[in-house]
C-alpha cells in the first residue's frame, strides 16, 4: 500500500527551534511554493519492510508549460548523476515539463510520466518532441531501488497533487528513503524574500538531500563535535543532492545559471563537499509571468525583460540562506526509518544538536 505523511504529523522545523539562518527574511510559508504560481506534490510509496522511495513533483505554474515555457539553468556542481533533461535546457534556456525528483533507478520512468503528461494537454495534439526534466538521488540503503517500484501512474499522482501552500517536508515524495550526513535525510524547502529596493523578488528552494560531509548547523561543527570524524578520512562523504531553485525575478538563462551556482554554497555552508561519488545539481528557473516563451509566435524576434548583472547579488545571497536552510530542515522534519534488510537510518539527534547551538549561543 501507498501512505502519506500528515503535516500535522511533521516533525518541528529548524525555525520552530529559534534557529534562524542568514539575514534575508523568510517568505511566508519559507517553502519555494512563497513564489507565486508554484506548486508541489509528492506520492510517497513505503510498502512492506522494503520499499522506501517516491517521487517529488515541481510545477511552475498551473498553465500548459510546454506552450508557456519558462526560462531555466542546470548547474552541474558535481555530476555523478543521472539527471534527464539537462542538455536541451542547457542549449535553449528554458523549461517546458513539471520538474520530477525520484530514485536513481526510476528516472526512466519519470521521463516517460512527463512525456505522457505533455501529450495529453490539450493544445499538445502536434506535439512530437518532449524535453522532460528528471533529477534522482540513490535510495538504495532502505529502499529495494532494484525492484524499481516506481511507476508511471506514481509520478502522474505526484503531479495531480501539486498544489500551493505548505509543502511536506522529511520522509516525503522523493525523500522517503533519502540519509543526509549519516541522518535520515528527505525533502526540505526554504524561502527569501529581498527587499523592495533590491526588488522585493521571492527565492524559493526545494532540497532533496541524500548526501555526506561534516554537518554544520548556524556554524556550529555539529558533526564534528559527534565525533563524525576521522584522522583515516572515514566518514559519510558521498551520495546526492537535488536543488530546486525557483524565482520570480525576471532572469535569463544565463542569469539563473548564476543563481544556481550559489546554491552550491548554501550546500557547503551545512557542510556539503560535492564529493567524488555525489551526484549535486541545481535547476533554477524564473516564474515571471512576463518571461514566459510561448512555443509559436508569429514574432521571429523574442524580447523578454532581465534583470541587470548588477542587481543580482541580493538574489545570489537569497539563494545561498534558502538552499542552506532547505537541507537543514530536511533534517530536522525527517523521522528514523526501518527499511531495506533491516536496515535503519536514525533521525537527526535533535536533543544533543540544540544543546550544541544553544552552547554556542546560537539559541536561548
């Protein structure tokens, strides 16, 4: 059987602990879905004692994408991945399916799901070339990722529930059977807001975190001081990190290529390395309406507003907080798991980290 998660059930977020991370303010749900128009869904599967995955759904808005594309950047901050999609979007700029994050093993059919999808839409009748975008991270230590359990009815359902509003975060969607710096990791999402005379523009970030290195939490070595390390290199490096970044400032391509870039940073920042074996990638793309690229027009000559380089850096910073915060609260909201074998993966030690902070003076 197929269950969901509650956000009644939700475990408190970073926030709801007094921590708060940077200086840009949070939108009002400090979820991606504070950008207008966007929406979330996720179908999450945990069946028997093996099966731990599911699929994570990211719309921009709730038009035909294909007919309204967006503008959008892949950032390849470590490619050990195999994420779909990410050539058409580097050589046209632009994003024309709901973005999908699944397992390793799935992604196949997440790209055949989207196909499905566009074709299906009404205006799509003539359609014959679909660029469906698919990220993954592996679930493979509590999940049965070789039964590739996921199936195309899964990654449909995760559309159909998008919506606006709270977005579920820990054992969810595409996070279900994730482990972050040696905790169960999961979904995790975050927003900025800058101010009105930097634009008063929205970042969001949605993480789906899957990844190693020595956790910092408001800059405090929390992993180290666990004893995480070692002087033998040993500990919890490798593994994936999925980021979504979405914006309504009016950007180019090549413009959010650069936001997506400091996403990274906020990776880093939580004490991400980008390891050998670690599959990082950061989509970003801009919802502004008046960017949006119909796919006809009798117009040869496309003009579209961006932004200037020189007004980027509040946005760049923006990017930075949320994306830090987003893989933080994937920590904080995820619950221990039984899975695969037997295999269990504890949730982060809370008890002992706000102890830390609080040592620290990070928290009362």
């Amino acid at each position: 059987m197929t269950l969901f998660f509650s956000l009644s059930a939700q475990e408190k977020r970073l926030r709801d602990y007094g921590i708060e991370i940077g200086v840009v303010k949070t939108g009002l749900l400090n979820a991606i879905t504070d950008v207008p128009g966007v929406m979330v869904g996720h179908q999450t599967l945990i069946k028997g004692d093996s099966i731990r995955t599911g699929v994570t759904a990211i719309i921009p808005h709730s038009g035909n994408l294909f007919q309204q594309k967006v503008p959008a950047a892949i950032y390849l901050g470590n490619g050990f991945g195999k994420l779909a999609g990410y050539s058409q979007v580097k050589e046209l700029g632009n994003l024309e399916t709901p973005i999908v994050l699944t397992n390793t093993l799935s992604v196949a059919t997440g790209v055949n799901a989207l196909v499905s999808h566009t074709l299906l839409l009404p205006e799509n009748e003539k359609v014959r070339s679909v660029n469906a975008v698919v990220g993954e991270t592996n679930d493979g230590y509590l999940n049965d990722i070789r039964g590739r359990h996921v199936t195309e009815k899964d990654i449909l359902q995760a559309i159909k529930n998008a919506k606006p509003g709270k977005v579920e975060e820990g054992n969810v969607g595409a996070g279900t059977g994730t482990i972050c710096f040696g905790f169960k990791g999961g979904i995790g999402t975050s927003s900025r807001v800058v101010p009105k005379n930097a634009g008063g523009y929205t970042v969001g970030v949605l993480a789906q975190t899957n990844f190693g290195g020595m956790l910092k939490i408001a800059s405090v070595d929390v992993g180290k001081q666990m004893g995480h390390y070692s002087d033998n290199f040993k500990y919890a490096t490798d593994g994936s990190c999925m980021m979504v970044v979405f914006t309504n400032a009016p950007l180019d391509s090549r413009n959010l290529e650069r936001l997506a870039k400091r996403a990274m940073l906020g990776l880093a920042r939580t004490g991400g390395i980008a390891s050998n074996g670690s599959g990082d990638y950061v989509i970003a793309v801009s919802t502004a309406k008046e960017c949006r690229i119909p796919y006809n027009s009798d117009n040869a000559v496309q003009t579209l507003p961006s932004l200037r380089n020189s007004a980027m850096t509040p946005l760049f910073l923006a990017t930075i907080e949320a994306t830090e915060e987003a893989i933080l609260n994937s920590l904080f909201a995820a619950q221990t798991m039984t899975g695969r074998n037997g295999h269990e993966i504890k949730a982060l030690p809370k008890k002992q980290v706000l102890e830390m902070l609080k040592a620290a003076g990070k928290i009362r």
